[in-house]
C-alpha cells in the first residue's frame, strides 16, 4: 500500500513522528512518500491509497486543501489540542494502518467550498474545507457586503464581515460568532454575519446547490480557512458553491465519534 505522509514542516514534532512512522511501515512492506504541506500542491502524493496528516486541525485544513484535488482519503493524526478533524492518536496510527490495508475503514465525504474572487473581470479560484470569511481589514470599522442567493438580492450587511461555512466549519469560527452547529455529514452552506450593525443577525443556512455572491462596497479581506488572506476593494465579488471535489476522511474502529467529540469539546458536558 502506498502512503502519504503529510507534514507541515515547521512543527518539528510533527517531523519526528513521521520520520518515526515512515520506518516502521516501510518494515511492513508500505511504499512511503513523505509531503511538506507548506505548498498548495502535493503532487508528489499521487496514486496513494491514504495520505496520513500529522499535526492539528489547522495541518488537516492545509491537508484537505491541497489533497482533496488527488482524491486521496486523509487520516488525521492528532498532535495538536483540539482534534475535531484529526481523529485517532499517534499511538493509534500504527493498528489504523493496518486496518486500512485489510479493508476495515470507511471513507467519510465533506463538503468542500469553491470560492472565485472576480476583480476586473479576472477571476481566482479557492478551495475551503471550513470556511470563506470576508471581513474588515486593518481599519477597526464596519463594512457593508451584499449579498446575493442564486443571483437574487438577499441583503446588504453593515458588519464586521460575513462567513460562509460548511458543515464542517460550523464548530470554527460560525460557531464563535453565534452560527448553528451542523453534523459535518451534512452538505448544507451556512452564511453567518460577524457582529451586524442594525442588521439581521441570525445564520442562515442553505441548500447544497445554492449559490451565494458575496460583494464587498468598502476596502476588506478575504480569508480561507483562517490560513490564505488576500486584499479586497470595493466592487469585489465573491461566488461562493459547494464544490464538485470533496474532501474524504477515512475513519477506523479508532476514530473518536464526532458527537463524542463534541460533548467534550464544545458542550462541556461531564462524564465524557
């Protein structure tokens, strides 16, 4: 079996663990490939049969973004604090490896954002696994985006920015500003507004196929899963869809259930 092993370079940690862990499958007979997810691109990574992200959920977002294009099932390997998509333990990957090369796995799909930015009559193209933020810039001051639902006016926010999120990101930022938690299988959108002035408040949450336009009237930012930024001006717009890639999650016997995940992490709920 051939696997990826998907690091960011500058976690040290990360590194060592998968320097370990390349030694170790190569001895069960594993074709290793090693992967810097300091790129958009993981090219060297094609043809694996799973790509193993070591790191945290932010390594996983890097991750998703770069691989999903391949059509490469991830397996997050939680180094990090949180462990939304990271779902099993260093000490786990060994006994997960092996499950997946017996066929004792399934495969998880996410939904994915596709982002195109139009600025005089260019356009550029973004993929998100959690979510699409615009949202002021350096100038601590509302801004108004319109917004518009499969080319129908919808509303013009005056606020600090809007977020359009996956189920997947509805437990990131959308969920810090007041947005609905959604079970990540879902492939519904949800638009969040971050702090409306005199505006409406509450999340919206859309059908699969449905179309948000996002067009800023005053200078702002662009930020892709909290990790890609990029200068707005007034008469940007943003065409924000499901995408038609998705981002596959393999799950073991080992992986934490999401709802188990989410009575520790965000309900705080005893017992857990």
């Amino acid at each position: 079996m051939k696997v990826a092993l998907c690091v960011r370079p500058d976690r040290p940690d990360a590194v060592r663990a998968a320097r370990d862990a390349a030694q170790r499958m190569r001895a069960s007979g594993h074709e290793v490939v090693d992967v810097h997810l300091d790129t958009t691109t993981a090219d060297g990574a094609k043809g694996a049969t799973i790509a193993c992200i070591l790191g945290g959920d932010g390594t996983m977002l890097r991750a998703a973004r770069a691989m999903s294009p391949l059509g490469i099932p991830l397996l997050g390997v939680n180094l990090g604090r949180l462990g939304f998509l990271t779902t099993i333990t260093i000490g786990d990957l060994d006994s997960a490896i092996a499950d997946v090369a017996a066929g004792r796995h399934t495969v998880e799909e996410r939904t994915l954002l596709d982002a195109r930015l139009t600025r005089d009559g260019r356009k550029t193209g973004f993929l998100a696994l959690n979510d699409v933020v615009v949202a002021r810039g350096a100038a601590v001051r509302s801004i108004h985006v319109a917004v518009r639902v499969d080319g129908d006016p919808l509303i013009v926010y005056w606020a600090d920015g809007v977020i359009v999120a996956t189920a997947t990101g509805s437990t990131a930022y959308g969920f810090s500003v007041g947005g609905p938690l959604i079970l990540p299988s879902s492939r519904a959108i949800m638009l969040v507004p971050i702090a409306p002035h005199l505006s409406f408040g509450n999340a919206v949450v859309f059908d699969p196929d449905q179309s948000i336009e996002l067009e800023v009237q005053d200078p702002a930012r662009i930020s892709i899963d909290g990790q890609e930024e990029h200068d707005l001006g007034a008469g940007d717009r943003i065409a924000v869809r499901r995408s038609e890639t998705v981002a596959k999650f393999v799950r073991t016997s080992h992986a934490r259930p999401f709802l188990s995940l989410l009575r520790e992490k965000i309900l705080k709920e005893p017992g857990t």
